[in-house]
C-alpha cells in the first residue's frame, strides 16, 4: 500500500516539471503519471510545488552557555522545525574543555535520542586540541559525525588558535571530512567589550559596536590563507557581512576550495535594530550581530550567483524575559542568538522566490541540495528521485500567514519576524512518507525523527 501525490510541480536544483510521486516504504517508489495501485492512497495537490524537505546546516537545541540553557530543546525545536518544512537538521555536538569528542557526542545523544520529529545529525565543534582529539575524529566518522567546528572566537571558552587550526585542517585532509569556522577575531572582541564596560556602555547596542564586520573580516581572511596552506576545503558558517564574502571569493580565485553559509537573518533584519529603545534591541544579540543593508543586499546577490552554498539558521533560542534579561544591566551577559528553525523556508520563500532574487530551483539548492552534498547525506537527502527518503514538502502558493510570537510553535516569547508576512502555507510535511504535517498542523502525537549517519563525500 502507497502514497500517492498527485497534481503537483515537483522542483528539484536543476528542474520544475509536472509529475506524480509513489511514496511506499519511508522512500520515493516511483515518479510519474498513471501511479495507482490497489489500496493506495491519493493525496490531491494541485497548484502546489514538491520539494525536498528543507535541511537546517545549523542549529543549536538543548544548549547549555553557562548561565542558561536554549529555551528550544530538541523537542520543541525540531517540531517547529518541521512545521517549518524541515525535516532535518544538523546541531552542533559539542567537546567540553578538558573532555573527549566522544564524551561529547554520547552527552548530545543523551539529549536528542527519542525527542526528535525531523531526522537529526550532528557536527562535531572541537574546542581542546590533543593527540586524543585527533584519533577520535575517526570515531566520529564511524559515528556518522563527518563534519566539524572549530570556533575563532569565545575567548577562554571555544576559542582555538591559529596552530590549532591548522593541525586540525590537517588531519581533516587526512580524512576526508569537512570543518566549518566561526570566523571572528575573538582576542579584539574581548578587547572591544572590556573598553565599552569601562567606559560605562552596556546597552545592547554595545554587543554590535564590539563585534564589527572587521573582526569577521580579519578572522575570514586568516582563515583561507590557513586554509591555503594546509591545502584543505573549509566552511565558514553563518557569514554575514559583505567584506567577509569579499575574502571569500578572493581566496576562490586563489584556489582554496571554501563553502559558505548565511543565515535569514543577515539577509533580511539589519543593525538599525540596535537603535530600539530601551532592552528591546537585546532581542538581537547574537553573534554576528546583523549588518547593515549594504551588507544585507550583497549577500542576496552571492545567493543569485552562487557564491553562497547553503542557508541554515544558527537557531539559539532564548526567551526575551527571563534569560535575555540575565544582561539587562550588562550587554556581554545577554545569551547569544535568535530564533528561526521555524520560518527559514517560509522567509526564503517569500523574500527570495517571490521577490525574484532566487529563482525556486536556487531555493531547493539552498535550503535542502546542497547541505545534503556537502554533508554526507545525498541522495537519501536533498532530493526528490526514486530511492531517497520520502521527505517531501507540499507549498501551497496560495495561502499566506503572518509571523508572530503568539502563532510559532518555537518555544520563545518573541520571533525577530515579528509581523513579517509569508506568503505560502506548507499544506502537508512528509517525513520519509510520514505525513507530520497537514494544512500546516502537527499530525503526529510523538517523535518519529530519526539519526542520521552521515557519509564521507
């Protein structure tokens, strides 16, 4: 007994036509016309587009930053994910200072295993490096971990040195895997916020005045020459900025293999949000902090041209009372991060297809392809073809919603969308053939997600 969709245009990264998909068995069974077979269900989709459900490259669920814990766990996470038309994400396992990567990996399985609706994978962020460090990279690897992260700022706490780096891109060559970069320069940051606390600035506003695009710039730069050196690809996460993409593609036409990612919020909110009066503007804290339009323009543009490899979120959720406030007289203990697992694909849909700055292949290569290429998960992923996992999304063009706090299902009492209108509706979410999702509502009462061992490419 199957599933079929009928009616619909399936879009993939390179094609839209019109089709039917045979879903049996959690996979896609056939494509095509004249589908039916007895004791199959038809599920009438007309005037709505197929695409592969949506990969979120980065996420962080069940965080514990030292003076709170992410109000998304990986529950209430991945069910907005996928009311969101996610249905996989990928969060960031993490080794603690003087612990192992698998000390790390099994304290995130704890967190995740049997609380996930959307399939689930993990990187890897490496924080102290060792002899053992390296071994256990190849642990990861038997694990289905087949990416890594490496943080150039968060002083004293995730921060690693320039030697680090390249002993760690080294190895990463010996095996074949993929280490993503949050490229800030962290020693000028602490500089920067130590001057603002003497000098009595603790505003939010503060948090983007320590942190300008020139730290991610300068971190961005040093990073591929490492990278040059080492001869190795490198990922630079949640990029934000217009001279750090510059670096970039300067260090492409050097020849250093690098992949990117940004984020919704760098391409729609800008820094005018840290003029808000009074706290408001710490709803904003996150690191990088938004840009200006300038900046916001410019990587629309990358997208267009391909300068830009994937969109994930960077989801770290914390409420506006209660935990931003923890900083309310210190703007460098206001929780870093934002909210947005939830409403990435709705926003790309919107302000990207809509809006003609991507076409809707370039929205499947960016939400869903090319995460799944580049992290060891295609075609089980990514793709709407015989034999992959029978994660589809139903969009219907026609029905439009508006963000709010009061309507998310992530578990946060502010969006950063406020207000912002998204104009399509995910009328059915399918998790390898699993409806979760119909006319936009949970359909399921538990967790069917599952862990996902990834591949080296």
């Amino acid at each position: 007994m199957g599933l079929i969709l009928q009616g619909g245009t399936i879009v993939t990264d390179v094609k839209s036509y019109k089709a039917d998909v045979r879903i049996e068995n959690e996979k896609i069974a056939e494509i095509g016309a004249d589908l039916f077979k007895e004791g199959d269900e038809i599920v009438p989709i007309n005037g709505c587009y197929l695409v592969p459900g949506g990969i979120d490259t980065h996420t962080h669920f069940d965080l514990d930053v030292g003076t709170t814990i992410t109000a998304d766990n990986f529950e209430t996470g991945t069910k907005a994910a996928i009311v969101g038309g996610t249905t996989t994400i990928l969060d960031f396992a993490t080794q603690s200072k003087g612990h192992t990567l698998n000390d790390g990996l099994r304290e995130w399985h704890d967190k995740s295993r049997g609380r996930c609706y959307s399939d689930y994978g993990f990187h890897m962020a490496i924080t102290d490096w060792n002899d053992t460090t390296s071994k256990e990279m190849e642990d990861m690897i038997n694990e289905g971990v087949t990416s890594f992260k490496m943080y150039m700022a968060y002083k004293d706490t995730l921060q690693v040195d320039d030697g680090i780096i390249f002993k760690a891109l080294k190895r990463a060559k010996e095996l074949g895997v993929l280490i993503g970069f949050h490229c800030e320069n962290g020693d000028i940051i602490s500089e920067l916020i130590n001057e603002c606390k003497k000098n009595n600035q603790l505003s939010p506003k503060y948090h983007q005045l320590s942190r300008p695009s020139d730290v991610e710039v300068e971190a961005t730069y040093r990073l591929m020459k490492i990278a040059k050196t080492a001869n190795v690809p490198v990922y630079v996460v949640h990029l934000s900025s217009k001279d750090a993409l510059e670096e970039v593609k300067k260090a492409r036409l050097d020849g250093v293999k690098v992949y990117t990612e940004t984020c919704p919020q760098y391409l729609l909110l800008d820094d005018k949000l840290y003029d808000l009066d009074g706290f408001e503007s710490a709803k904003y804290v996150m690191s990088p902090p938004l840009r200006t339009k300038v900046d916001n323009d410019a990587l629309w543009k990358a997208l267009e041209e391909g300068d830009i490899d994937a969109i994930g979120t960077d989801h770290c959720s914390f409420n506006y009372k209660g935990q931003k406030d923890i900083g309310i007289n210190d703007f460098s203990k206001i929780p870093n991060g934002g909210p947005g697992v939830e409403h990435r694909m709705g926003l790309l849909y919107t302000y990207g297809v809509k809006e003609g700055k991507i076409s809707m292949n370039k929205f499947v290569e960016l939400t869903s392809t090319k995460a799944a290429k580049l992290f060891g998960m295609y075609p089980q992923k990514g793709s709407i073809e015989v034999g992959s996992d029978a994660d589809i999304v139903v969009i219907d063009p026609e029905i439009k919603n508006t963000i709010s706090a009061e309507n998310q299902t992530q578990n946060t009492d502010y969006t950063p969308y406020e207000g912002y209108e998204v104009d399509c509706q995910f009328r059915h979410v399918f998790l390898r053939g699993i409806e979760i999702i119909k006319e936009g509502k949970l359909t399921v009462e538990h967790p069917t997600g599952k862990y996902i061992v990834r591949t080296i490419n």
